[in-house]
C-alpha cells in the first residue's frame, strides 16, 4: 500500500470571550433595536424573527475575539475592523501554530507556511508577521489564501499537501484562522442575520511532511467541484461597514444534490464506496446544510455527531471549523489504524471541497 504525507502535528486556539447564544442574542438585540423597550409592533416582529433565527441556528456556545458587550454598540467601518483583525490575529495565530508544534517540533523545522483567513487582510500579513516573530527560516515558502470563505482550509490542505509531495523532507504548516465577529452589523436582512446567529472566531493550525516518526493520518487525497449555477448562493461581500454574508436558502438543496457525486470521485480512485469510510468530518455551516449532506451521503446521526458538537460547543468559525473536527477526532482516541475519513467544507463558488485520510 502506497504511503503519503501524514500531519505530524495538530493544534487550535480560541480568543477569550466566550459566550452562550441567549447573550449574544441579548447584546444582539440590542445592537440591532437600541436599548428602548420593544414597543411598536415593528420592533417587536423583528426582535422575535432573531430571537428564532438564535434559536434555529443549534449553537449553544461561541468564541469572540471582540467582547461583544462592548463592541457591538456603534457601527464600524470596514477600516476600523482590519485595525482591529491586525491587533488581534497575530497572537490568536500563534497560540494555534505553538500548539500544534508542541515540543517535538519548531518554527525553524518548517519549509513551507500557507495561511488562510477570509475575515482580515494586510500587507505585511499574517504569514510574514508569524514567520518573523516565531522564528521561521527566511527562506521558508509562504502562501496566502484569502477569501475562499468556509472551505478555505481544504485549499490549504491541498496546497501543503502539494508541498510536501513536491519537495521531499519539506515540512509544511497551514494556519486557518477567523474572526468572524469583527464583520457583524446592523440589518433587518435575513442570510446576514443568520451568519451573526452562526458564526464564531477560532485558528487551527497543523503541520503535514513525510516524517517516518509522524503518527497522524495520511492526507491520501483531495477533490473539488463547483455547481456554477449556483455561484450566487453564496457571498462574502466587502462593503464599507465590514464584511457582509450573502446565505440563500437554496444553499442544502445544491450541496444535496451535488455532494454524493462530488464523495464518489475523491473516493472511486481508491476503489473505495461511501460504506468504506469511518469517519465524516463535515463543515457545519448551519443544521440544513448538515442535513443536506446527512441525506444526501445517507449519513447516520452518529456519523454526523462530531460536527454537530463542533457546531453547538463552537459556532460557525468559517474555514478553523473543519479543522477543528480533525482536531477533536484525533484527541479523542477513537480512529484505528487504516480506518479511512472524508473531511469536506463548502463556500462561494458553489464549491465543494473535499480530502480523504487514512488512519
């Protein structure tokens, strides 16, 4: 049996605000309605279509790099959040990278560094800024991906991928990091009141190589498509008060209709079916789309529990999210060696993204 990279190392980290969802529906009621009783019919329509959204969304708790006490009382302009994700990421990112390294390994160890993140933009970004001050080479191989949204990490993971392959001993590190909390703002609009009930802040980094010492899973393969005609599903649209989610509801029937075929083309190359496979590390956008792909792979409650508790214990937290499933499965003991896994995550485009490990 063919050998392939394995990551080597694991870790995540999460800011300090965390919160239960009926606070941040509080402080989201009144960021959105102001702090005058809800008298008129209007406002009270209004509160109580959050208040369903809140409850809709199966989040029980979630992490905030903001305190949203504080943060959430006056707009923002789309300036005053990147000064504020410049402020904030670097030190959530290095507490993720610090423990995925552990004491085994070190920033100088690392040949390649690929950084992905949609919340937060800037030149010198988060790659050189992390290099530097944890004592990377200063010919070690930086990446940025940004933008791509919910399934940016599994882009990551095929670009370290690409790198360890490509470049034998390469040790390669992928940070995805979120903070998703700095976008909120004030709307009566549905998909954007939906992403403030959902999304959460969070970094994942892991290290991947072909060390013979490294234990974790092989990273055997990676698969994407796209269902264009439904490109406009999903939005992540710079404005000039912050980053706006664009979330239609037609988003489950596309991922249902598209993601058994999308499984089967990562899986078939390895003669494997969908019953071959063990464990199902699924981005957990909201409950219909984990519904959608519930259905559409034929997918037991069991399988799925591991993202639904991600999903209730964390949020949204964009592309960290499935990384922190990973995170989650591999700690709790519970794959066997040669046991296979499908991670998978989705975002604009209408894209699907998918890797397959093997324990």
């Amino acid at each position: 049996m063919a050998h392939h990279p394995r990551i080597q190392a694991l870790g995540v980290a999460f800011p300090p605000h965390y919160q239960s969802q009926e606070e941040t529906l509080a402080h989201a009621q009144r960021y959105l309605h102001g702090a005058a009783p809800q008298t008129t019919p209007a406002t009270r329509a209004r509160a109580q279509r959050l208040s369903q959204l809140f409850a809709g969304a199966k989040v029980g708790h979630r992490h905030f790099a903001v305190d949203p006490a504080l943060y959430y009382q006056e707009p923002r302009s789309t300036g005053a959040r990147m000064a504020l994700y410049q402020e904030l990421a670097p030190t959530l990112g290095s507490v993720a990278l610090t423990n995925a390294l552990g004491t085994t390994l070190t920033p100088a160890d690392l040949t390649d560094f690929t950084v992905v993140s949609c919340t937060g933009y800037a030149a010198p970004g988060l790659d050189v800024i992390l290099a530097r001050d944890l004592g990377m080479p200063r010919n070690v191989r930086r990446v940025c991906i940004g933008h791509m949204g919910c399934f940016g990490a599994m882009v990551g993971l095929r670009q370290t991928l690409a790198a360890v392959r490509s470049q034998p001993g390469a040790r390669a590190a992928l940070l995805s990091l979120e903070l998703t909390s700095l976008h909120f703002m004030p709307t009566d609009d549905d998909e954007v009141l939906t992403s403030f009930a959902l999304f959460g802040d969070a970094a994942a980094a892991l290290v991947l190589s072909d060390d013979p010492a490294a234990t974790g899973p092989e990273v055997v393969d990676a698969y994407c498509a796209a269902d264009f005609a439904a490109a406009d599903q999903m939005a992540w649209t710079i404005t000039d008060q912050g980053f706006m989610m664009g979330l239609s509801p037609r988003v489950p029937v596309t991922l249902r209709r598209n993601i058994r075929d999308v499984v089967e083309n990562l899986l078939t190359p390895h003669g494997l079916d969908i019953p071959a496979v063990t464990h199902w590390l699924v981005h957990p956008g909201g409950p219909s789309i984990l519904d959608a792909v519930a259905r559409g792979l034929e997918l037991t409650p069991d399988q799925m529990a591991r993202s639904w508790a991600t999903l209730r214990d964390h949020g949204n937290c964009s592309s960290a999210t499935v990384l922190l499933i990973l995170d989650d499965l591999i700690k709790s003991g519970t794959p066997k060696p040669g046991e296979w896994g499908v991670m998978m995550a989705f975002g604009p485009g209408l894209t699907l993204e998918t890797a397959l490990l093997r324990f």
